[in-house]
C-alpha cells in the first residue's frame, strides 16, 4: 500500500461504553476511507477515569482524560487518539497535532430526570448532580435555591446514580445520551441561555504527534 493508504491504524481510545462507541464510529469511518486497512483499538483507563471521589476541577480538570491516550502516542503504540472534544484542554503541547475534528452534533446539554421537566420546575433544596464546574456555576447563578452536588462516573455509572435516588436530577451532553441509544432519558434538552455548552461539545477530534505527516495525510478525506 501506498504512504496515503496505511495497512494497520491503531486508535488510543478510553474503555467506556461512550468513548469506545465513538472510536469504533471512527473505525468505520477509516475502514471506509482505506479499504483493507486493518484498524485496531487500544483501550486505555485514564487518571480521569481512576479518581472519581473527588470534583475533576480540584484533580487536574480536562487533561486527566487525554494523558495516557497521548503517551501511547508518544511511544507508538497508537497512531491515532479519539477524544470528545469537550474533553479536549484548550491549549496544546506542540508535539500534538488536532489534524481532523467531525461534524458537530446537538452540542448543547441534557436535563435528565425521573421526577421534573427541567430545572425551573424543581424545589427548593432539591439536588441536581454534574461534573462540571461550568454547569455548576450556570445553576447556581440561575436557581441559587438548588444544590449542585459532584456527579463523577461514566455516562452508566451517572445514570445509575440518579436512578438510585443519589440526585433527582442530572445534567449530561445531550449528544452522548443520543449516541448510545438513549435519548428517552432526555427529559429536555437545555437551550444555551439556560446552560452554556463547554467549546467542542458534540464533536469527536482525532489527536495525532504532530511529526506525523503520514497519519494527518490518512485522514485526509
């Protein structure tokens, strides 16, 4: 095969049933763009994934989730790494490269719920659970009677939690929840006034070593 059409690509990826859909999404999308490729995922548990008795803000914020991923790059286990891009940090090292980022999906957040519509419809007192400090300071500077409390986990792990009666509501990407079949437990979708979506939400990005002109040059379309 020619350098634009590679034999073996291997794809860094984390090992929930989220981030592993959204690498097999890529899979496809490479086995279709390089027939007879044989791509490989390399599943990985991050520091992120590790520490979840602590708010992810007060631990290392968003890198936790990316480190490992980019240390099977550096050591070339992996060619490539999938990553929901609000998971992504803002700023880079340069040894990176960010060559190919999907079409966006709803990027904005989920109000998800057994008992209210949304959170205006909920009590004073009542507990409302995320991961995120940006969403936690949006609630608190619209409904300052509810509480916000840490809500760490997988996407099932979260689900689980509220269903156990841990918060009585919750608030995840809405695209994460579509992705994995389970968009009946939106109960609504939280327009941006309400609940401002982090940079990137809903799209994948593919990280590569930025020496690597033959990877970016295999995710040219």
């Amino acid at each position: 095969m020619s350098q634009s059409s590679p034999e073996r690509i291997v794809i860094a990826t984390r090992e929930s049933r989220l981030a592993l859909w959204q690498a097999e999404h890529i899979k496809a999308r490479l086995e279709a763009l390089h027939p007879g490729c044989r791509v490989e995922l390399l599943g990985m548990t991050t520091r992120g994934d590790q520490i979840l008795d602590r708010p992810l803000a007060k631990v290392g914020g968003k890198g936790l989730f990316v480190k490992e991923l980019e240390t099977a790059l550096l050591d070339g286990r992996a060619d490539i790494a999938v990553h929901s891009m609000k998971d992504v940090p803002m700023m880079m090292e340069p040894e990176f490269a960010l060559p190919c980022i999907t079409a966006r999906e709803v990027p904005l957040d989920a109000f998800v719920s057994s008992r209210y519509e949304s959170l205006a419809d909920m009590p004073p007192g009542a507990v409302v659970g995320t991961s995120s400090l940006r969403r936690e300071s949006q609630i608190h500077a619209q409904y300052p009677f509810l509480g916000v409390t840490s809500l760490r986990g997988n996407l099932d792990t979260r689900l689980r939690k509220l269903d156990e009666g841990q918060y009585d509501a919750i608030i995840l990407a809405a695209a994460g929840l579509t992705r994995l079949g389970l968009g009946e437990r939106i109960r609504s979708v939280m327009p941006a006034e309400v609940s401002l979506p982090a940079a990137g939400q809903g799209a994948l990005g593919i990280e590569c070593l930025a020496a690597r002109t033959d990877v970016i040059g295999w995710l040219q379309p």
